[in-house]
C-alpha cells in the first residue's frame, strides 16, 4: 500500500517550492490509489503558528491537494521520547557538551587543514564524571546520533544511485539542549510508524536522508523508497530563496491564478515532458511520472502561469464564474453573453470588472489623431443604444459606404474609439452588451 507525505513546518506559508513537493507526493499517492498524509512538522514551539497551519490546509484545500489523514509532530513528542530511549539502549545516542562557539572552533581548524568539517566526537571520550561535571556547567547537552561509518546508499526516485560517505557526515543532533526534538528523529520516527513508503522532497534533503537511512535501521523500520527533486531557481537561474515570500500560494491566487493553471505547470516543470494545461486532477494524476525528472535546477517563471490561466478560464463553463461575473456586477439576465464575450479575453478573474465597466459605464476612447475626423463622422452614423447584433455590420457598412475607409484602417479606429483598447472580443458580439459609449461625445 502506497502512502505518502507532505510534511511541511507552519512556520510561514506555503509557497512555490513546497507545492512541489506536495504535488509530487500526493500524485503518487493517489496514482497508486494510496494515502495521502499531511503531516504538520511542529516541534519548534516558537517558530510554529496556528494561523500558518490553517493556511496551509486552505492553500491545499484550494489547490484541491485533499489529504487523507492528518498529523501533527507536537501529539507525538511522547514516540519521539521512546525512539531516543531506543537509541541510548542499543549505544547510538549520546550527549555532547560543545558550544555552537566552539564547534565553530573546531570546523575552522578543520578547514584550515584541508579536512571536511565533521564533528570529531570528542564527546565519545567524555567519563561519566567528566559529563556530570559539563552538565553542572552547561545544563543538558545535545543528543547525537553515531553514525556507522560506512557507505550509505539508496536508489534515488530522480537522482539515481546515491552513494555517501558517513564519514564525511557529522552525527546528527537529534535532541536539543533544552530537550526539544528535531525534525530529523521526529520525521523518521512518523514514517516508520505511518507505514510511508515514499517521500519525495527537496534535494536540500539529501544529507538528511543519508543519516535517516541509518537511523530508521537502527530502530528498526523498513526505509522508504526516497526521491529528491531539483530546487527551483527564477527564469535567469538565480536563487530563489529571497523571492519565496512573493511567492507564497496565496500570492499567486490573489493574482488571479488558477489551481489547475499552476498544478499543470508544477506537475512537469523540470521533467522531460511538455507542460500541457490539464482539465482536471484525474489528468494531471494520469499523466504523471516521477521518473521524467532531471537533477538539474528547474527554472520557474511566475509570467508562464498567466497563460495557462487565461487558457483554463476560457474553457470554463458559466456556471464555474458565474460567482467572479456577478462579483463584477453583471446582472444575471446577462451573464451568460458576457461569459461568451469576455472568455477569450481575459488573463485572470480580475479582467472581468475592468470588461463590464467599460461596457456599463463606458470608457475613455482610444482615438489616434489622424483618425479623429474619421471617427468623428463614424459616430454620426452609429444608431442609439440599445444595440443588437446586427448594429456592429449595418454600421461599419454605412461608415465604409460614406468614407469609402475598408479593412483594418476602417475597423481599428472605430475599436478603439468604442472599447478604448486595441484588443478584445468580437464586436458584433460586444455591441449588445455596450451601454454606454464615450467616444460619442469625444468624437463630436
Ligand atoms: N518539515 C520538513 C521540511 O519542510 C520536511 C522535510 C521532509 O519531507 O522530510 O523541510
């Protein structure tokens, strides 16, 4: 039975990157008919909030990323305590005194040697007394996993074989001095204990993984299939890090983003298939294959999102926004030739209002100079509101008959002077719904 996680920490909101890896997980979960779990990583009681929790349940409730199950590590600090009893039974634990100073101390002196920064152990040598003696001065110390110094080796879901050196790596900190528990214990113990079988998270992770491996088989569980995408990076290859605040999920919506324009998008960005704009979840959850994905950093760009919602929306039915449409003020009588008039004309929701107060209450006319006697005249010719669909050909016949203007030259100036902008809707379409028109009077 497949299941999987989204474990990310409420410590701010969702962003980007963390869709990511929630898609990824709750893609596989739910190609395999699987559980999809959310786990929330609260250990850190400072940094953790309440709101940042409910946000991220009503970001992925938007997207409609639904999980099956839910966690949260703050319910389960008494497992956590039982796993690190474990380790100190079977000799994998053990307490050290240093200072983050002096580790500091200690990596330079590495560093200036030519050696990999590894923890030296030096607490491995404490006696009893020696540690008393520490505790009395220090208060408690923090608890470090011994790693067997051997390789550790998985097939990664993306990055294939992956072969590290424990050596190389320090043995982790599981405990904090003030007795909290990190994400690296706590994590290891919930996915041994929820039956996960396959996480997928960022390739910062790696490192994690390779002591997790170890840890899992020092308690004894079954260690899970692991996959570590690429980390994004903004169209010019640059970091991304700063520009996650802005780029948080509600961001994106508050722009007018659609879920199925950017789960379309984040479903195969960096994979060797095309992005293509899906219809709905059964899509995207059929059309998914982790093994597509590359090691290499994904370029994101926030512009390729507006187009794939402008295509979304087009393709809606009325009944999906009639909420937006009457939210612009449109009355219901005329929702639906608004709907038709408007859906290949908008990028985002937000369009609509701009669409319906230049049709309700009109707009200052685009009128360049050369056409001002032009449309001038045209406007002596348009006949009094309320127009139908035949007002737009019946009058620019007329106007053409009386200046003898055809083509573009004939019906651009005549657009720009109704709707105030070079683009937009068929107009023998528009003209029924327009109330009101400004170029009237600027015209005359
Ligand atoms: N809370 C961790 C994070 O947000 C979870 C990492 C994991 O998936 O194991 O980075």
């Amino acid at each position: 039975m497949t299941t999987t996680r989204f474990a990310p920490s409420p410590t701010g909101h969702i962003h980007i990157g963390n869709l990511r890896t929630a898609l990824m997980n709750y893609l596989i979960a739910r190609k395999a008919g699987g559980t999809f779990i959310l786990r929330i990583d609260d250990t850190d009681p400072e940094r953790s909030k309440e709101e940042y929790v409910d946000g991220i349940k009503q970001d992925l409730e938007w997207l409609g990323l639904h999980w099956d199950q839910v966690e949260r590590q703050s319910e389960r600090l008494d497992r956590y305590a039982e796993a690190a009893d474990k380790l100190r039974e079977i000799g994998r634990f053990y307490e050290a005194f240093e200072t983050p100073t002096e580790l500091d101390l200690k990596r330079k002196k590495q560093l200036n040697m030519g050696k990999p920064p590894v923890y030296d152990r030096a607490a491995l040598a404490l006696t009893d007394a020696e540690k008393d003696a520490l505790r009395a001065e220090r208060g408690a110390g923090v608890w470090r996993f011994k790693l067997d110094q051997e390789r550790i080796e998985w097939a990664d879901g993306i990055l294939g074989d992956i072969s590290i050196d424990a050596a190389s790596v320090s043995d982790p900190v599981l405990i904090r001095g003030d007795g909290q528990v990190l994400y690296t214990l706590a994590s290891v113990v919930d996915d041994t204990e929820m039956g996960v079988t396959h996480v997928v998270r960022g390739s910062d992770h790696v490192t994690n993984t390779a002591t997790q491996i170890q840890i899992i088989g020092a308690l004894g569980g079954t260690v899970p299939s692991f996959a570590h995408h690429s980390l994004l990076t903004g169209p010019q290859g640059e970091a991304l890090s700063k520009r996650l605040g802005t780029l948080s999920l509600r961001d994106l919506r508050a722009q007018g983003v659609q879920p199925m324009a950017l789960l379309s998008l984040m479903a195969r960005l960096g994979s060797s298939d095309p992005v293509e704009l899906r219809a709905d979840m059964a899509e995207l959850i059929d059309g998914f294959d982790i093994t597509r994905f590359g090691s290499a950093p994904t370029k994101f760009d926030e512009q390729d999102l507006f187009p794939l919602t402008a295509r979304h929306l087009a393709g809606l039915p009325l009944a999906e926004v009639a909420e937006a449409i009457a939210g612009a003020g449109v009355p219901d009588d005329k929702a639906a030739q608004f709907w038709e008039v408007t859906r290949e004309n908008i990028t985002t929701l937000h369009d609509l209002q701009g669409w319906w107060t230049m049709m309700h209450s009109g707009v200052a006319p685009e009128i360049d100079a050369e056409d001002a006697d032009f449309v001038a005249e045209a406007m002596k010719l348009l006949p009094d509101a309320p127009f139908d669909d035949q007002t737009w050909s019946t009058w620019t016949a007329a106007v053409k008959e009386a200046t003898g203007r055809k083509g573009r030259g004939l019906f651009m100036p005549l657009r720009k002077a109704l709707t105030g902008q070079a683009h937009g809707p068929d107009m023998s379409a528009l003209m029924p719904l327009l109330q009101v028109i400004k170029a009237r009077t600027a015209g005359r």
